[in-house]
C-alpha cells in the first residue's frame, strides 16, 4: 500500500486575499487595519433585485464577520429573520451565517467563496421576505 502524504493548506495572508478582493471587485472599499481585512460593498443578488450594504471583517484566523447593515433592513424585526448570528436593531446591522464552520479557512480566497455566499444568502432573504420560508438550507446558528 502506498504512503499517502497529506498536506496542510497554507493561509492566503490578508495583504494578498484583499489585492484579490480588490481585482474582483474594484468599485468596493477594501482595507486592512489593526490586522484585520475589512471589504465594504454593495451586493445585488439579482438583476431586478435592490442593492444591500455589506461589511466583511476578517483577522485570518477566526470566522469571517458578514453584516447586512443600512437603514432599510426589511424583517429585521422579525424573530423569525433568518440564519444570523446577532442583529443589532439600533445600528441597524445583522450578523449573516453563511457557512457550516469547517466549510471555509483562509487557504480559500474570500472573492471566491464569502463575497458569492454573501450574494447567495441575499437571494433566499429576498425569497423569504415575499414568502416566509428559507429555501437556503444550512441550520439555525448559535447566538453570539
């Protein structure tokens, strides 16, 4: 039997995960400060849908923070708002869940899989707002 050799992934440092970022999307604010990536932009997941604010903190290590944050957040009164971790209704902000913990590290490129979730998770808010049911899938997170 052969010797099968596994290999550890090496982290995509944040100076390079935001000149990529960058390339992608160039019309959105992406900066690194005090260690941390923070990209904000507008996302439409449809062309007939309205555009949402969105801020995406990273530190390379833990969980990438996604908020939907602006003033017309719409069912953010709601307890039945869908896959977030917090809302913060004075802000007004939400916390999304997009992902199990072990489907995303920073061996990935966040244009290519958060900034796409995010839109993804933009897509069945806008579905669950005209119907009142998730179809994204996933699971209720924990609160933070």
């Amino acid at each position: 039997m052969a010797n099968k050799k596994f290999f550890k992934s090496k982290n995509i440092p944040l100076v390079i995960q935001s000149y990529l970022i960058s390339q992608k999307y160039p019309e959105a604010k992406c900066e690194i400060k005090k260690n941390q990536l923070i990209w904000e932009g507008k996302i439409k997941p449809t062309s007939l849908s309205r555009e949402y604010n969105i801020r995406i903190i990273c530190n390379g290590t833990l969980r990438p923070q996604v908020i939907l944050y602006g003033d017309k957040i719409e069912g953010i009164e709601r307890e039945d708002f869908p896959h977030h971790f917090k809302i913060d209704k004075d802000k007004p902000e939400v916390y999304l869940c997009l992902h199990l913990p072990k489907e995303f590290n920073y061996s990935y490129s966040i244009h290519d899989t958060i900034i796409p979730w995010t839109q993804e998770w933009l897509y069945f808010y806008e579905i669950w707002l005209s119907t009142g049911k998730w179809c994204g899938g996933g699971h209720t997170p924990r609160k933070i």
